[in-house]
C-alpha cells in the first residue's frame, strides 16, 4: 500500500516516487532495473514492508519520470536519487537495487559511505570488460524486441510516462549499458565499499556471470552472496519468496 507518492524536482526534470511500507522503520532506498519501473519491485513488499519504511523511484525517463535535460548515464542516475533523497530528508538508508538499481547503489555506497548502511544488490554487474558476451546483445536490442518480449512493461509506461517515447528511451538506455567512462560502472570503485553488502544473482542470468560475481565478493570487504537457483536476471519476480527470505534476514542480521 503506498503512504505518500508524487514528484521531486531534480536537475531541472521531474523524478516520481513513492512511500511505502513502516513509516517508522528505517529507510531502505528500493531501484528498478533498466527499461524498467517502481512496479517492478512489489513483489519484495510483502516481506519488507512491515519493517522497513520503503522509498521507491523511477529514474529519468522510466516509469512516471519524464526524459528531460541530461543525457542518461549511472552517474546521473546516481545524483537524481542523491537529490530526491536530500529533498525527502533522508541521510542514511540502506539500498536494495536490481540490476541498473544496484549499479547504481555500487556507486552510492563507495562515494557516500556516510549514507549507506547496507546494500543488497540483484544481477548488478559492477564493470564491462570488452570481451563481455551481454555486449553483442546490448547493442542489438531494439524498442520492437523489448516491446515483443515485456509488452504489458511497454503498454504500463506508455499508459503513465508523462512523455512517452519508449523508442528514445531504449536507445538512452543502452547507451548507458555500454557507457565505459567514468560515468558508468564502478569497476575498481567497488573496492571502497565498506557498509555490510549482499551480492545476490540468478544462477542462469547471462549477463552477470558467476564468475564476475564471485570475483565481486573479494573486492567488497566482508561481502556476502546468494545465488538464486532455477532463476535467470530478475531472480526477485522469479522467485519472490526465496529472495525475499533471504533479503530480509540480511537486513534483520545488520539490526542485531
């Protein structure tokens, strides 16, 4: 049940979100995937929201937030979510992200290590080496064959984006996918984090192998890992119960 939702002006552009869960719980920051929208996150409530007060966000261009001004990248992702945070007044969370989500939450908890009390992260690559397999596939994806394969994601952000061009998103998007610079992954960034952090991925998800994954773990200090099985990139639609078991305990476990 959401408690509070609208929009937050950051940078100029117009960014939704929504409140949910305890409101006297301690934050927890909740991050959509790419191409995708707050909606795609419910499944974890059941098991989240009676404890944790759950702050949810579209990015620029996703779900209710329109595509304005900068062009997209996990750095600008990255300051849209530390504005919307500051405007709501909240200083210290712990984060879950899927995929871009958790991207994104690298970036966070290595360059705020302040704010960030924990971090879960789902099928979240944290660098692209130019030999990666997904990048072939990145670079052929089209806004027919997304539409083909998510069609009520599709018809959902047509029926609410304020201004919907799913065709300029997707072409956005994957731009952000293949960013190298400094504005996209964190590669050797993640070596900062030192909040408590989960690594979770499916065991059949192509574009985040298990061996990038495990070698992530040495680099986060102290870093936990779940491998979902029978599961392929969205583990947490796949199998809601198991990864949100496992979700919540991890968090119960930094309270203790």
């Amino acid at each position: 049940m959401i408690d509070k939702n609208g929009y937050i002006n950051v940078s100029g552009s117009p960014m939704y979100y929504e409140l949910a869960g305890n409101p006297n719980g301690e934050p927890l920051v909740l991050l959509h995937g790419g191409l995708g929208s707050i909606g795609d996150l419910t499944p974890l409530y059941k098991y989240i929201a009676p404890d944790y007060s759950l702050i949810s966000m579209d990015f620029r261009g996703h779900g209710k937030s329109p595509l304005n001004g900068a062009s997209l990248s996990y750095a600008q992702y990255q300051s849209d979510v530390q504005e919307a945070l500051s405007h709501l007044g909240v200083k210290r969370y712990s984060l879950f992200g899927f995929s871009d989500g958790g991207i994104v939450g690298y970036r966070l908890a290595a360059q705020q290590p302040e704010s960030v009390i924990c971090l879960i992260t789902l099928g979240s690559q944290w660098r692209l080496e130019a030999n990666d397999p997904s990048i072939e596939l990145l670079r052929g994806l089209t806004a027919e064959f997304w539409a083909e394969r998510f069609p009520a994601d599709v018809d959902s952000y047509n029926a609410s984006n304020p201004k919907p061009d799913f065709k300029k998103l997707v072409d956005a998007v994957k731009a952000v996918w293949l960013d190298t610079t400094e504005s996209g992954y964190p590669c050797d960034l993640v070596e900062s984090i030192t909040c408590p952090s989960l690594i979770i991925r499916g065991d059949n998800d192509f574009l985040f192998s298990l061996n990038e994954a495990a070698l992530l773990k040495t680099k986060i200090s102290g870093a936990d890992f779940a491998n979902i099985p029978f599961t392929e990139h969205a583990s947490h639609q796949e199998s809601p119960e198991l990864v949100g078991t496992i979700v919540k305990q991890f968090l119960s476990q930094q309270k203790a």
